[in-house]
C-alpha cells in the first residue's frame, strides 16, 4: 500500500490539528494511507521530511505548520529557510512535496486559513502533494 507522510510542526496546537483533519482527510479519500510524525516547531519539518524519505517508505510528503510574526526578524528568517529547504528536498531529492506551512500575521489569519471550514490549508497541501505524485508517476 502506498503511503503518504504527513510532518506537522506542534507548536500551535490548534492550527496543526486543523491543517492535519484537512490533510487526513484529502489523502484517505483517495485510498491511499498516512502516516504522521510530529515535530515541535516549523524550522525541524525538513530534516523530519528528508530523513522520512529517506527511508523509501512514502510516495509523498506534506508538510504542515504555522509561523505567526513576532517582534523580532526571527519570523523572516524561519520562513525562508524552512521554505528553502523544503523547495531544495523537492527539486534535490524527488519528493512529491505538499507545502502546507502557514506564514500569517497574526493568530486569526492562521486560524481562517487551518479551519477545514475556511480556507483548508491543510487539505490544499494534501491536493498538491498527489498532483505531484501524479506528475512524478508520469514522468518515471
């Protein structure tokens, strides 16, 4: 059976139960099976995704999280890296990558955009992830 890795970052509770229900949701429909693997914050998803893949377990990732502004650059420097990084795991490695890092500023932008009722980020990266693993699929 094929598998579908989903790494969500567990620093805002809430928000990463929302964005994996959507998640979730969208990949069983499909037939296929999911995986989770936690994480503490945004900036530890890519080794968690790449050391995952690595493993030749997963046709796919999806990666979920949320990173909301603070007083400091500290937001600025998370998001690009962690953003980076990821793109690098997709083009580098192969990875049928679905990017479901949320980059708000403030808890209520995060909020409409996790809520599987709202704008289901979650679910959308989950979409992206098996439209790329069809890609994948075509060109292999």
């Amino acid at each position: 059976m094929s598998k579908i890795l989903i790494v969500e970052a567990r620093f805002y509770e809430d928000i990463a139960d929302q964005l994996a229900t959507g998640a979730v949701k969208v990949i069983e429909d499909t037939g296929l099976s999911v995986d989770r693997v936690a994480v503490p914050g945004v900036f530890e998803v890519p080794a968690a995704a790449k050391k995952a893949w690595d493993t030749g377990n997963y046709v796919g990732v999806v990666t979920l999280g949320c990173v909301i502004r603070g007083a400091t650059d500290h937001y600025d420097h998370i998001c690009r890296e962690v953003s980076r990084a990821l793109m690098d795991l997709s083009i580098h490695e192969g990875v049928p990558l679905g990017f479901g890092i949320l980059t708000c500023e403030n808890r209520d932008q995060a909020w409409e955009r996790a809520n599987v009722d709202d704008r289901d980020i979650g679910g959308r990266a989950a979409v992206a992830c098996l439209h790329m693993l069809e890609i994948h699929n075509e060109f292999s």
